[in-house]
C-alpha cells in the first residue's frame, strides 16, 4: 500500500486533490484559493490520547494521508519542509481545524476530545497539520520522514 504525492496537487486520488480548494465549505467562500491543504499529517501519538479518552481510532479515521511517529508536528513552523519516503517533499502550511466529521467518523464527543488549552488558556487543536505538495513521490508505511528545510524564523502553525 502507498499513496502518490503529486506536487502542487496533493494525493492521487484524494478527495483534496488539486491546486485550489477542494473543501466543499471552502468552494463555497473562496473558490478558486490556493489549496493549502493537499496534504494531512497526523501524530500517532494523537489516537493514543484518544483511546486513553475511550474513543476507538486507528490510522485514516481523521481523515489523514500520512501517520508520523516522534515528530512534534504541531510545534513545527509554517513553512517547514518534510521529505517523506526519501523523495516527496512537502510543505507545511497550517493547522487542520477539527470539524463534526469526526465527531460522525468515530463518536460524539471526539471532536472536542481533539482540542484543548494552553496554559494561557488559548486554544490547541491536535486533529493534525497540513501541508502543500513540493516534490512528488510514493510514500509507503514505514518510510522515513526528515525535515528537510526549516525556515529562518518560526511563524506558529494556525489553521488553514
């Protein structure tokens, strides 16, 4: 099993695939906008505070196409870039923001269960980043993923 990266489109096959918005509320605000958001990373270690919460979820139930292990994603700057698989290279753009599909895809109540505070009190979203596709390529469970360029300043992740 792989997906296909393909640059400036996003997976092969996916239904955000292409180089502007393909998120039916998005089409109906900005159509026509760049597409941001080809490409979904989610952190494993997210189902497993979602199992100790007693949601049952495995790998593609939030809507993700590639699943990261070790990686601290939501800490990462916009404009991070990824290699995955030792070819595709991506860009991150931004936070996906938690929507009722995952509260339809895996119970009542696993939406809220994938926000939280800081200790300032601001919101934390944790269903993911998302990302732009640079350079294409296969990506296959178990490949690798590095970070391939970061950029000179740190600008926060929000939602795209």
């Amino acid at each position: 099993m792989s997906i296909t990266l393909l640059p400036g489109l996003g997976v092969a096959g996916d239904a955000h695939c292409g180089t502007t918005v393909q998120h039916r509320s998005r089409i109906r605000s900005t159509p026509g906008a760049p597409n941001l958001r080809q490409v979904h990373l989610i952190h494993a270690e997210l189902f497993s505070e979602l199992t100790a919460s007693g949601f049952e979820v495995t790998a593609g139930m939030l809507g993700e196409n590639v699943t990261t292990t070790g990686i601290d994603l939501l800490s990462l700057s916009t404009g991070t870039q990824l290699l995955l698989g030792g070819q595709a290279i991506i860009e991150l753009t931004g936070l996906r923001n938690p929507c009722r599909q995952i509260d339809d895809n895996i119970a009542p109540g696993a939406m809220a269960a994938v926000l939280g505070r800081a200790t300032d009190g601001a919101l934390v979203r944790k269903a993911g980043v998302m990302a732009i596709v640079l350079g294409g390529g296969q990506v296959r469970p178990g490949d690798a993923i590095a970070i391939h360029h970061l950029p000179d300043h740190h600008v926060p992740l929000v939602p795209v």
